[in-house]
C-alpha cells in the first residue's frame, strides 16, 4: 500500500510525457508537409545566432519593459525546472527533497528558485496587466482565443508558482514542527512569510497541505506541458530550433527559385529542344508549382516559424503597412499559416491523408489585399524576437498569384509590360537610357 | 563600358545608373551630381549606357520571379562579357539585387553602394568633403531598407554628413527600426491599398519631428517618396531632400 502514490505518480507522468510525444510528433509531421530547404550549412554560426537570440534574448530586450520582464520569467523559468527534476525523482522513488544531501548548496539553489518564483509572479502580473488594462495596441487587438490563450498561461504561472510557494511553506512549517521525512534543509526567503498561516493547524493538515500543493504542482507542470502543443506557447521550445535553422543571408536576400532558373536556362539555351520527350524510362516530370497557395508549398521552415510564432505583435506594430491603416498583418500571416496546417493536420488524421477540403492559406486566410500591402520592407522580420519570417510567406504567395494566376494589380501589370519591353518599369526607350549625359 | 573593351581596358569601377537614374527626371539629378564627384576624384569609370536594363528588382519583389530572371541573365550576360570586377550604385534596390541575388545565377561582382564608394574614396584621400553651405545646418537621414536592415549598411551614409560639419539628427526609428518610405516591394509602380494614411506622409511626420532643414536620402525612390511627403505637408520651400551625393558636390560647388 505503501507504494500507491509511487504508482500514481509514475502513471501521471507516463500518461503526460506519453501525450506531449504524441503531440509532438504530430507536430513535426505537420511541419514536414512543407517542402524541403538546405539549412544545414553554416552549424557553428547556427549555433551562435540561437545562443545570442533565444538563449541570450537579444532581441527581446530591444523593448526594455517586456524584455527585462520577459527575461525574469525565462530564467525563472529554466531555474525553477532543476526543482522539478528533485519533484520527479522525490515522487518516483518516495523520497523527499532528495537533493538535501548538497547542504549550504541547497539551501543557495531553493532560496533563489524561491526568490524566482518571486520574480516570476511579479512580472507575470504586470504581463497581465499589460495585456489587459493597458492600452497596448498589439494585445488589444487580439479576439477570442489568441486573447484567452495568452492570460490562460498567466494563469497556470501564477497558479505554479503559488503553489511552489505554498508547497515550501508547508515544508518549513514540518520542518519546524518535526515531522517525519520532513528534514530540517533549503532556505526560504519567500515562503518563510506564508508559513505563519499554518499556526495553529495541526500536524495532520499542514501535511494535508504540503501533499496537496506538492501534487497539483507537478500535476499542473505535466498539463501545462501538453497544453503548449494547443497555444501559442510553443515558442519555449522551439524557439531554439527556430533560431537555429533561421535564415543567415542577407535580409535583403530573396532566394532565386530554381524551378524558374532552370526554364530560363532553357530558354537561353539555343540547342535545347522545347518539344522534346523526357528521356527513356523517365516520367514525364509535372511541372512545378510556382510560388505557394497553401501550407504544402511552404517549406518547413516557414512552417517551423508558424508554430514558433507566440503571437507578441512585435512585428504588425513596426509593420509600415499596418501603421498606416492597411489590411497587413505579418503577425496574422504566421497565425493563419499555423490555424490553416492545424486544419490540414487534422485532415490528415481524420482521412490518413490530405483529402482536398476546397480550402487553401490563400483567400480562406490571407486575402490578397493583404499580400499587396507589402513593401517587402523587413520590419517585421528585423522586429521578430526569435527570427521568424513573414515576409518570405507574403513574397512566395505574391509568386503564385503572379506567376500562376497572373493576378497581379494592373497597375503592377503595366509596370512589368514595360521592364519586359524596355527594360525599365517605366514606359521609356532602352536607347535613351544614357540621355541624362547629354542633358 | 564597350569603348573601353574596344581598347582593350578595364575601368576602375562600374557605375550602374539603374531605371530611375537613368529616366527620372529628380533622379537624373542624383546621378550627374555623383558622376561629378566620380571626376573630381579621377575615378576610372564607365557606364553600360544602352546595354544597362532593369535588374529585376520591381518585378521580383512583385512575386514576377520569371521577369526577374530573364532580367538578371540578360544582365549577367552583358557584365561578365565586359568582365566586369567591380560595380558602383546610387540605388539601393539595384545594389541589394546585383550583390546577393545575381551571384547564384552567375554573376559574382563586388557591389557597392554609393555612399560606401564615396566614403572609400574619402578615406584614400582622393576626394575632399567640406562642409561648404551645409556647415551647422541640420540634417536628417532616412534609411533605405534595400541598405539598411536589407545589407546592414548604416554608417557609410552617415559618416559622409558628418564630413560636411552639419548637425546630423536621428529620427525617432533609424537605422535597424528605420521606418520605410512606402516605395519598396514594388509600391511605387502602384497605388496603396486602403487605409488611413500613405506610408510616405507617416515617414515624412517623422522626420520633421527632427525639426531638419534638409532631410538626406541615399535611394531614389526614397527621395521621391520624401519630396512627396514634405510637399504633402507644404514644407518644401523650407526643408530639402537631398541624396547623399548631391549634398556632397553642392557642398564642392561643382
């Protein structure tokens, strides 16, 4: 009988870890439905640009107030989470703090988790304010779930860390008190001002209360856990693949499509035979798409992005379309690529595979008007604190409804007539093109 | 460029004018102003006159990738035949295209901005920047995007203002949080989609925040753009927009 809270336990966590690997996997399917892109070059500057930007947060603190704030929760964060390993290990064999045994260390590492978790709170309260009593443009226009998500992950932190708190209240109370297991070890600069609550309570109930705390924390670690696959909040962890495989190019960089390189080798190539047959024993290759009209023409890397995507806003605020009134969001772009590859995921789940649902990313998420918006500017991929790419989505749809639809504005059409004719976007003669010297 | 093949030699530097150096009649300006300051530095240069066409920028950015490059090789063609080592521009798209988007079709040069061309020559000691009429004036720069967060060229432009002993005032986004002109991206060669005001107007209020009496750009679309906005704001007898090189020969009174 003894061993029934061992068992709970390790039956909680195999059933939480169980569940996120299920998602996870799910996840790198979807991502796998993009097309394929090199970036496996370039690995020690790979790794340096994912140390400087997500594990460094260089870009976070470029807007002070939620970087510092930010950068407070993240190291609480990944600190707090060397407490969950010694909860992992205490409820898995029976023991309790079993990391005491490092004495004065121990008791440096609880009193700063204590003073994190602090920290945490603290700025996890002003995140909340800021999202919802301030008038901060890019939180305000959030609806619906985007709005809900984001104060749903306050909530979950405020109410771990409240129980971390709770739990080591109790723990100082036993201590003191003398129970059994409950050896005198850490130190709790924080907790310390909770524990006068427990005065007064017998024995029996403080430990009530320290199980109970102890229990809901680990239990709201492992759902909160697999809560990150269904939000926005993903971005802990993939932030980190995401720096890494990001683009290193030149901003200004937009890559050469090699589809089009190879029919305009063709057409320059005197000798190439454009009726010719493939060769014997080869199918005759369907020629490629141009450009993307939905998430399969993407590539993974841009699908990465929109699962990174934590939906901040820093990128539509700096965007210049979007400043001045238009339609164009880049944050609404890496929203509407992951709502449309959740929708074709779970297409694929229900069918086995892809069954064509009359849907696509263009028009059914992303409308055209958006997309002409552009200025191709960089802003937003300049503003993204963990390297995501709009613009890259926005240039290889504009490529399909150019190149696929000929859908371009007229006024783009004309522009285009005249660099195919004259060589230059306006209606000039290429032979007055060194007039300027005679003038 | 073809007088010099025909003699056998090589110039120092290709100056690509581009469409709207070539054609616009405010960015005709632009271009004498930096051929004056290419003379006055005895720069070995040439131009590929009529055998120059656009790079592609527009059409590529307008999602035309076939234009593009059908544009790009026909270039590509023209320069490699020229043996071309070394390209100078005054445009920002023209130079952001030729340095990283020709290279993987074929076309590998070293490309320069005019301003970094001017601030290179400035630093061999073969041209001399002097404050002349600017001196104590103030002066803001807008930064292109195709310069800036496109090729993280910030400095080269700036450092030749301060050559000219005026006082250089930032706005409100510069450099990496540079707000762009509107033009970008193909915008200018179309009208905007609705909303509540036009980029170049919002970048225009930024600048005159900065209170300038000359708002200095190194792009000619940005400068149309800019000329637009202060018109728009009937500012124009009081503030000019000017590149970068302009400034420079008016300050030389060449």
């Amino acid at each position: 009988m003894q061993y029934i809270p061992n068992i709970l336990f390790v039956i909680a966590l195999v059933l939480g870890i169980g569940y996120f690997t299920k998602n996870v996997r799910k996840l790198i399917r979807n991502i796998r439905l993009g097309k394929d892109v090199d970036r496996s070059d370039n690995k020690s500057e790979r790794f340096k640009h994912m140390a400087r930007i997500a594990l460094g947060q260089s870009k976070m603190v470029k807007r002070p107030i939620a970087g510092f704030l930010h950068v407070i929760v993240y190291v609480g964060f990944i600190i707090i989470n060397i407490e969950v390993l010694e909860i992992i290990i205490d409820g898995i064999f029976g023991t309790h703090r079993i990391f005491a045994f490092l004495g004065g260390f121990y008791d440096f590492l609880i009193g700063s988790f204590e003073i994190l978790a602090l920290l945490v709170l603290v700025s996890v309260i002003v995140f909340w304010a800021r999202r919802n009593i301030l008038n901060i443009a890019r939180f305000k226009s959030l609806k619906g779930w985007p709005k809900n998500d984001g104060n749903i992950i306050l909530y979950f932190e405020v109410v771990l860390m409240g129980l971390f708190l709770t739990m080591n209240a109790a723990d100082l109370q036993l201590q003191e008190l003398g129970a059994d297991h409950y050896i005198k070890a850490g130190a709790y600069p924080v907790s310390q001002f909770i524990t006068p609550i427990f005065d007064g309570m017998s024995q029996g109930t403080v430990f009530m209360i320290e199980r109970a705390a102890w229990w809901l924390h680990i239990l709201g670690i492992l759902i909160f856990l697999n809560y990150l696959y269904f939000s926005k909040h993903l971005h802990i962890l993939l932030a980190f693949p995401n720096t890494y495989y990001a683009n290193l190019k030149p901003q200004g960089q937009f890559d050469n499509l090699e589809a089009v390189t190879n029919e305009v080798k063709l057409m320059m190539d005197p000798s190439a035979d454009p009726f010719a047959a493939a060769p014997e024993g080869e199918e005759e290759a369907e020629p490629e798409k141009f450009g993307a009209s939905d998430v399969a023409d993407l590539n993974w890397v841009q699908l990465l992005n929109a699962y990174t995507c934590t939906e901040c806003g820093r990128c539509t605020s700096e965007c210049p379309a979007n400043q001045t009134g238009k339609k164009l969001s880049p944050r609404k772009i890496m929203m509407d690529t992951r709502d449309r590859m959740e929708e074709v995921g779970k297409n694929i789940d229900k069918n086995g595979s892809f069954v064509d649902d009359g849907k696509q990313l263009l028009n059914d998420y992303i409308t055209a008007e958006e997309l002409w918006a552009c200025t191709s500017c960089n802003a937003c991929v300049e503003a993204c604190p963990v390297s995501i790419n709009p613009l890259s989505i926005i240039m290889d749809m504009r490529r399909y409804l150019v190149m696929e639809q000929s859908a371009a504005p007229s006024d783009l059409n004309n522009m285009m007539s005249n660099v195919e004719n004259n060589g230059a976007p306006w209606p000039f003669n290429q032979m007055d093109r060194l007039n300027w010297s005679k003038e | 460029m073809a007088e010099y093949m025909a003699e056998g030699k090589q110039p120092e530097v290709l100056f690509w004018v581009g469409c709207a150096g070539s054609f616009d009649d405010r960015a005709k300006k632009i271009t004498k102003a930096f051929v004056k300051l290419l003379h006055n530095a005895n720069v070995d240069f040439a131009v590929l006159g009529t055998e120059e066409s656009c790079t592609g920028d527009p059409a590529k950015r307008a999602g035309n990738e076939f234009l593009f490059q059908m544009q790009a090789v026909t270039n590509i063609e023209v320069m490699n035949a020229y043996e071309v080592k070394k390209v100078v521009t005054a445009c920002p798209h023209c130079f952001n295209t030729i340095k990283n988007e020709y290279p993987s079709l074929g076309g590998d040069y070293q490309v320069m901005h005019h301003t970094q061309f001017l601030k290179s020559l400035l630093e061999e000691g073969r041209l001399k920047v002097e404050g002349g009429k600017f001196k104590g004036k103030r002066i803001t720069f807008h930064d292109p995007c195709y310069l800036g967060r496109a090729n993280n060229v910030y400095e080269a432009p700036r450092d030749l203002l301060r050559k000219l002993e005026a006082e250089l005032v930032e706005m409100k986004n510069c450099k990496k949080k540079g707000l762009c002109c509107g033009a970008g991206g193909a915008q200018m060669f179309k009208e905007p989609e609705p909303g509540n005001k036009d980029v170049n107007i919002e970048r225009t209020e930024q600048a005159l925040e900065t209170k300038p009496d000359i708002i200095a750009a190194g792009c000619p679309f940005c400068n149309t753009m800019m000329t637009d906005g202060v018109k728009n704001k009937e500012k124009e007898d009081s503030i000019e927009v000017l590149d970068v090189a302009e400034l420079i020969a008016n300050a030389k009174d060449l």
